[in-house]
C-alpha cells in the first residue's frame, strides 16, 4: 500500500512538471516584447497567434476563408507615403502610414563588430529569396536592400538583442507583409532612440506649383533657355562630385552617369547639406539639378531632419508635410542593449518626443534661390522628400540611391 501510494504520488508529480515545462515553452513562443497593431490593417504579427478561441468565437468556414483572404499581404495598400523607423536602443521597427503608426515589432540589429549604420535611407532594391553575396550564401528572405555597401532589413532569428552582422533582422510574419507593402524609394531611418515624425507648417515649405497647359510656339520660335539654368548645374555634372571620402580612407568613385531624364509624375527627394552649401535634387533616384544656397551662420549646426510631402489639400494649391528629427549619435558608442543573464536585451527605451521647432528653425535659416525653388515646386509631388543635414553626399549615394545621409 505504501508502495503504491508513492508510486501514485510521483506520477502527479512528473505530470505536474511536464504541464508546466509546456506552459512556459507555449509563453516563450508566442511573447514579443512589442505588440503589433494597425489602422486598417490586419494585426501584424505574432499577436493573432497562441491563443485558443472558445466555441462562441468559432467562425463558418465561409467566415474563415473571407478572413483568410483579407489577411493576404499582396492585397494590402499603402494609403499614403510610407516610412520605416528604426531604434537600436530597444531593437524595434515601427511603421508609418500617411503620418500614423500602423505596425510596429522586434528587430535584431548589428552587433559592436559590425554595427548597423545610422542616418537616412530608403529601399533601393528587393529580393523575396535573396542569399548574401558576402556571408557564404547565408539565406536573406524578404530582403529590401538599403545599401549597396550590404546593409538590408530581411527575416531572420530575432534572439532578444543585436546579434546580425549590421542587417537589420524581422520577424518572418513581419518581413512578409513589409516587403509586400513597400516600394524601391520608401523612406527608412535608423537611430539609437525611438523618434516620431510630427506634422509641420511653415510658409518657405515648397507647394506645388499649378500645372499651365500651353499652346505650341510658333515654328520659327527660337526656344530660350531654362532660367534656372544660370544658378543650377546639370545633373551629370554634380552627381556625386563632392562625395566623403570613405571611413578607410579610399577615394569613393564617382560614377559616370547618363544625362538626368526625369519621370514624369515620380517623387523627388531635395537634399540641402550644410557642408557643401548646395541643393541637391534626384527623382527616381536620378539626379535632376543642384544649386548653391545660402545658410544663416553657417558654422552653427543645422542637424537631420527629414521632411515629407504627405498629401495635396486645398484643391492642389497646398501640401501637408511631416518631419523627423534624427539625432546624432554613433551606432555603437550607442549603448548597445546589454543582455541579461538569461541572453535577453534589458529593455532602455527611450523615445524622443517630436520637436518640429528645431526643424522650422533649421530650414528657415537656409536660403534657396527662387528659380531653383519654383523649379522644385514643379517637380513636387505627395511621396517627395526635403532632407537637411550638416552633411555632404555620403559616399554611399550612388548611382542607383536616392540620397544616403550617414549620421555616426
């Protein structure tokens, strides 16, 4: 009897012990350290799953296979300008739709050998089954490269803190959805805190300028030249003619680039340095102009700001416009998350709240001429950009970039 009851005591005990091992290992599997969430999209990722539905909340098969439907990736649409913000601090990537917060996650960014960098980028080419080109064939799925230097956010193993070679790792759910959602020229930024974009206003902003149809000259016309023209050097001239020299000191090579066509109806993206005193002009990625510009004391500094064109108001006569504000700081005096005993990141968020003054007061100090300024609001449109930073033309902008402003 005694036998018995001992053996009887420690089968409860082993089962007891076997329910909690798969409780935690359910927990570990389905916690993130961010949830996702969005306006007008289905939850992104990993919340949907891990949860058991009770018998009131089953769905019909037909309920099933139309939800199913609405959660395919390929069918969502941006409902304006797009932008990707990065935080190393936390390891977290948050997405911005038309200006709101649509979807954010976990990330794993690089480690202190291989930091990831920081500054102003954008996708400039997307692979859904990319393998690396530098790491034995390493597998990259879902890659939207942001540098031709290697540097690209892809789904990977996310462990709770930096641990890729400078690449920015997601979620596979997330990596899914994202590379379906963007576009080659989506604006992406990394920084060491959480920033936010703000609504901004301020009346030196470009608008755009009202499209006149005019009737073909006469034959024997003789066709004058582009004002803007005396002021403003063609593209194939200045395209990366002042690049920085690159970090080991080699020369970056200036590309030989064919005469500047640009798109009709593409955004531009406007880069104003405060090193060089010019303005910078691509669209799609082409190099359209340049112009000199005036900057009130010039030795002061300007920062980063990026701003957007997010969307026409008044009938066409207007833009509303947001700016994010990217502090400076360098990838890995960055305070890279320490890990716990446990291998997970200590969490030190930190966000920066938007300051759309500083931006004001940066661009209101920069003086553009008024040729090269209406020759811009021709081009604008809803998806442009206007960055300013103390900067020159990174040596990563190149021939096929938009604009690679490095901050570290």
């Amino acid at each position: 009897m005694r036998r018995r009851k001992f053996i009887w005591l420690l089968l409860t005990a082993l089962g007891m012990s076997l329910h909690l091992a798969g409780t935690a290992h359910a927990q570990h599997r389905y916690w993130y350290p961010y949830r996702s969430w969005s306006s007008g999209y289905p939850l992104w990722p990993q919340q949907q799953r891990g949860y058991k539905k009770s018998e009131s909340t089953k769905k019909t098969k037909s309920e099933k296979a139309s939800k199913d439907t609405s959660k395919d990736p390929s069918r969502e649409v941006a409902k304006g300008p797009l932008l990707i913000i990065i935080s190393i601090a936390d390891q977290r990537i948050s997405l911005y739709d038309n200006g709101a917060l649509v979807a954010r996650s976990s990330v794993s960014t690089g480690v202190r050998a291989h930091p990831t960098p920081l500054g102003v980028f954008s996708v400039i080419s997307k692979n859904k089954w990319h393998r690396s080109n530098i790491y034995s064939g390493a597998p990259m799925p879902y890659m939207q490269r942001i540098t031709w230097s290697g540097i690209a956010l892809h789904a990977g193993d996310l462990p709770g803190y930096p641990a890729s070679h400078g690449c920015i790792r997601l979620t596979h759910d997330f990596a899914v959805r994202l590379w379906h959602l963007t576009k080659r020229g989506t604006r992406v930024v990394i920084a060491h805190d959480d920033i936010r974009p703000a609504e901004i206003s301020n009346a030196k902003l470009f608008v755009p300028k009202p499209k006149v149809v005019l009737a073909s000259p006469p034959s024997d016309a003789v066709t004058q030249p582009n004002p803007v023209a005396a002021d403003a050097t063609p593209a194939p001239l200045i395209a990366n003619a002042k690049q920085e020299d690159a970090k080991d000191g080699t020369k970056v090579p200036v590309p030989v680039l064919a005469a500047a066509t640009p798109q009709k109806g593409a955004s531009i993206t406007v880069f104003v340095s405060r090193k060089l005193s010019k303005l910078f002009v691509r669209q799609g990625f082409v190099p359209v102009f340049d112009a000199p510009v005036t900057i009130r004391d010039p030795a002061e500094p300007l920062g980063t700001h990026v701003f957007t064109a997010m969307e026409l108001q008044n009938d066409g006569a207007a833009m509303r416009w947001t700016v994010v504000s990217v502090p400076e700081g360098s990838s890995h005096s960055q305070r890279t998350p320490e890990k716990s005993h446990k291998g997970r990141a200590k969490e030190t968020i930190k966000t920066v709240l938007p300051t759309p003054g500083n931006a004001n007061a940066a661009f209101n100090r920069i003086e553009i001429p008024q040729d090269a300024a209406e020759r811009i609001a021709e081009l604008l449109t809803p998806g442009s950009s206007l960055i300013i930073s103390d900067y020159g033309i990174s040596g990563e902008t190149g021939t096929d970039t938009d604009f690679i402003v490095l901050t570290r």
